[in-house]
C-alpha cells in the first residue's frame, strides 16, 4: 500500500471546506464567494490537465488573474485570500476563529485529532495540558500531511525522525507526540507502537528568575497609584509579589474569594485544582480597596480585575505578564537572561522564604503545592545561606597524603 491510497480527493476536500465556512456562520454571500472560488480552481485543474487540485495550481490560478487588468484590485485581493483559507484550510494552518484552535489540522486527521482530545480530558488531563498537547499534535499532523502522508496507517519512525528534527521546541514535542502514538496503537490506527521510536529528550533545568528587594522595591514605586489603572496594576503586582499567586488564579479572582472579617484570600488554584487560603495583608487588603472603590469601572462583573477601556470585561492572563513586563520596563531594571513575567515574582517570593528560614512545610503551603520536592525547581538559594552549611575539610591521610607531600616536594612526610 502506498501513501497516495491514503489521500482524500478534491471533491471531499472542497465540500468540507464549505461546510465548515457555514458551521461558524459565513453569510450566504460569502459562501456564494468562495463557492465561485472553487468553481473557477475547478476549471483550472481542467485546463491544466491536472487530476486534482494541488496547492501550485491555486498560486497558478492567482497569479494569472492578478495579471489581468479586470476585476478590480479589492476583488482580486479578496480571491487571493479565498485561495490561501482553502489551502490553509487543506493542510491545518487555519483556524477560522475555532475556539478550540488546538485542533486545528488536516480534514483527513480532524476525526482522530478530536478522539484523542476526549481519550486525554476522559483520563483525567487537565484541559489547559490536552491542549498544549492537542497543539504539538495538529502541528505533527500537518508536518505529515505536507510530506504527503494522508494515513496514520502510513507513518514510518524517519517519518517521525524527519518532524521531530524541525522542531524548536523538541523536548515539549517529544512528550505530547509519544503520547499520540501510544494512543494511535491502542485505537488500532497504526498496527505498530511507534512512540518506541520517540527519543527522550532531557529538558534543561532553568536558573530560577529572582529579583532583588531593591529591584521590587523600585518596581512597585513605578506605578503610579493616583491613577485608575495604576491601582488596579497595583494590586496585581503585589499578589504575585507578597502571595506568590498564579497569573491564572490573578484574573479569577472574585470578591467572594476575600474575606475582610478573617483577613483570608480563599480560592481553588486553577492549575492544580487545589484549595488555597492566604493572608489577606494590610497593605493588600489597602491595594483592593483602592481599586474596588477608585479605579475600577463600573461593572456587574463578579471578578475583580477589569480592563481599564471599554469593555469592561475581565483581564486575560497574558494582561498581567504584560503588566508586570510594563513596569520592570519603567523601572529601569534589566531581566539579563531572568524571566519578567508575573512567575518570577513568585519565585522571588519562594527565595525570600527560605533566605528567611522559614520552614520548608509554611513555603510549601504557601506556594499552594502539595509535594515538598517541587520547590527545588524555583527557589534560588542565596550563596551566604549555603556558605552556613560548609563543612570543614579535614587533615589528609593515606594515599591522598602521599600525593600532597610529592608534589610539595617534602619527601613523603606532611608539616
């Protein structure tokens, strides 16, 4: 069997790609419009002698009209792009506003895509990693579907070798797509396991990104608070600063979560889905009633930060590392090779914890994990702090005391 016997033909490719213009509720005359784009690629292929339509036939067909002198320019840009959706469309590039953009690959793969993004939330994956995971797969796929390969059935291990080698981001890679192919054997879409052929590739410890009292403390004195969206940016800062909490956990915060009676933040953690209660400080409990009562816009939204313009809608993740990334910028402070988002001021925070003595249990908790191990991917131990916990080296004896007095030249014996 060879791989053309895998490939989908034209006329389910142009079908599909309609159907999935008019499922995210193209209007009629925009389907009309590429309908008439697809008829004219249709005549092309016939004029062309070719058997079906290729990607070179579609640059064919828009280079000769964007010769012509007829139609105007607005049509002809509107046809070039028509052309380059449906090519995109064929080989998984675009996404067509999807939600679920992590899907996105070749018609002839959406089905197995999809199953396998239910088999991965079905066993307990987090949504936020089957997407990411989902992600580095519809790009394997397309990978695939560019060195023509229509069928799982057809992937070969250099096939595999081949996409991992364009990788930039070959670990990461590495460990969604062995799950893929795991997956792909046990659903019998592949009669071998080729995720033995995927290497482990060793990921590189990260120095953790920390930054000085002093560099905060110029950081918060770079906002300034007199205005709407500096007491909300504020506030921001200061609970990943002083409580080490997420971006993710920032933005879905709610007024609920605060308890001005205990003096407690309570929430679940989105990433791990655990509980998490914090102490609610006085200069913290100060930042959010600022903002709560002077700088945000009026809203029936239950989370407490808003964008600063209309809509009033609740900030995004990515709003606060830019946020943060804003003010470091202000502040004159040079990352030098450090992360600048809002996790290397939770690590700063997890450094000064242990810096302080405080127990590793209290950081723990803190920091909102469960298992003591974790901390050792992010907290900088200071160098004064280890210097406490040299030993003192002891006389040399034996052999090792031989070799000291030769190469002393004392003849064996040791002063």
């Amino acid at each position: 069997m060879n791989k053309s016997e895998g490939m989908i033909g034209w006329d389910e490719q142009k079908t599909a790609f309609i159907n999935y213009l008019a499922s995210l509720n193209y209007s009629a005359s925009a389907l009309s419009f590429y309908r008439f784009v697809i008829r004219q690629l249709d005549q092309c292929i016939q004029e062309y002698g070719e058997a079906s339509y290729e990607k070179e036939i579609g640059e064919r067909y828009v280079k000769e009209m964007l010769s012509k002198s007829n139609p105007g320019l607005k049509h002809k840009m509107t046809v070039k792009m028509a052309v380059r959706r449906l090519d995109d469309f064929i080989e998984g590039h675009y996404s067509f506003r999807t939600s679920r953009s992590c899907l996105v690959c070749p018609v002839c793969f959406q089905d197995q895509l999809n199953a396998y993004y239910q088999y991965l939330i079905l066993h307990g994956k987090r949504e936020s990693t089957t997407k990411v995971y989902c992600s580095h797969c519809g790009w394997v796929l397309r990978e695939f579907y560019s060195s023509r390969i229509r069928d799982l059935s057809l992937v070969q291990p250099r096939d595999i070798w081949n996409v991992i080698e364009k990788s930039k981001n070959k670990a990461s890679l590495c460990t969604a797509l062995k799950g893929f192919l795991k997956y792909a054997f046990k659903a019998k879409l592949h009669l071998k396991d080729l995720s033995v052929a995927v290497p482990s590739i060793r990921r590189p410890k990260p120095v953790p990104s920390v930054y000085s009292a002093e560099e905060t403390g110029r950081l918060l004195s770079s906002i300034d608070t007199d205005a709407n969206m500096g007491k909300r940016d504020y506030a921001i800062v200061l609970l990943a600063l002083r409580l080490g909490m997420r971006a993710g956990d920032i933005v879905k915060l709610e007024f609920r979560h605060i308890d001005s009676r205990t003096k407690t933040i309570t929430f679940v953690q989105e990433k791990t889905q655990e509980p998490q209660n914090l102490a609610l400080t006085p200069e913290l409990e100060a930042a959010l009633a600022a903002y709560a009562m002077h700088g945000r816009s009026n809203s029936g939204s239950t989370f407490i930060f808003l964008r600063s313009a209309a809509p009033f809608a609740p900030i995004s993740r990515s709003s606060v590392g830019n946020i943060v990334r804003k003010y470091l910028k202000l502040a004159g402070i040079q990352p030098a090779g450090r992360k600048s988002g809002p996790h290397s001021l939770r690590m700063t925070l997890a450094s000064e914890l242990v810096y302080e003595k405080v127990p590793f249990e209290v950081v723990k908790k803190i920091m909102g994990h469960k298992d003591q191990n974790v901390l050792k991917h992010y907290v900088e131990f200071d160098v004064e702090m280890l210097r406490t916990c040299s030993l003192e080296t002891p006389a040399p004896t034996g052999g090792f005391l031989e070799r000291m007095s030769l190469y002393e030249g004392r003849g064996g014996c040791y002063e």
